[in-house]
C-alpha cells in the first residue's frame, strides 16, 4: 500500500490538522469537510489500505481503533454517535487508508444521510 494519501502526509506532518487525540497507534483529527456537527476521523498510524485488507495480524490495532473510537465518540457526543468504516470504491472510501469516521451531534437517524 502507497503511504502517499493525504493520510500519510498527515501522519508525517506535511499536512496540518486539528488533532483530537494521538498515541502510538492512531491518530483522530476533525474532518475538514463535516457531515454532522462532530465529524472526527480516527486512523492507524499503521499503513492499511481498508477493512477488506485487514489481517489476523491486525487485531490489536483494530480493537484498539475501534475502542478509542468508543472512548472519544462517549466523550465527544454523550446522547449518541455513529462510527463508519467506508471500505471500496462502491463503499464510499475516497482515502486508501483505512479510517473511521466518528459522527455525532445531532440524531444521526436511518438510513444514513
């Protein structure tokens, strides 16, 4: 997988960001492009292109993710939040690195939109 994304350039500080919270395995940041009052992407500072890439050997790094997603989204948006993975093409990834978009402040409803 390339590390030539605008996520790679962020994790390697070519490219500023409002940071939400960082430590060794990950890094979230607001997204520049909001659809919804908290719109904060959370990435692995490993290289992973998607979810369909992931491998027995990334367990730990996706149960972390997924568990500072809970913490922060907990804290972020305390009546609710939603965390989406966009995985493909047809699945809306527009970034190939894996990230989760955590969504709240306002009811998020169904379907998404």
């Amino acid at each position: 997988m390339s590390t030539d994304t605008i996520f790679g350039k962020i994790l390697r500080g070519e490219i500023p960001c409002n940071k939400v919270y960082e430590d060794d395995v990950c890094l979230a940041f607001h997204d520049v492009a909001p659809v919804a009052p908290v719109h904060v992407l959370m990435i692995p500072k490993e290289p992973v292109q998607s979810l369909g890439h992931i491998a027995a050997g990334h367990a730990t790094m996706l149960g972390h993710l997924l568990h500072k997603a809970g913490e922060l989204g907990q804290q972020l948006c305390p009546d609710g939040f939603r965390v989406v993975a966009n995985t493909g093409e047809d699945g809306g990834q527009t970034v190939n690195h894996l990230h989760l978009h955590i969504l709240g402040g306002r009811h998020m409803g169904w379907p998404p939109g």
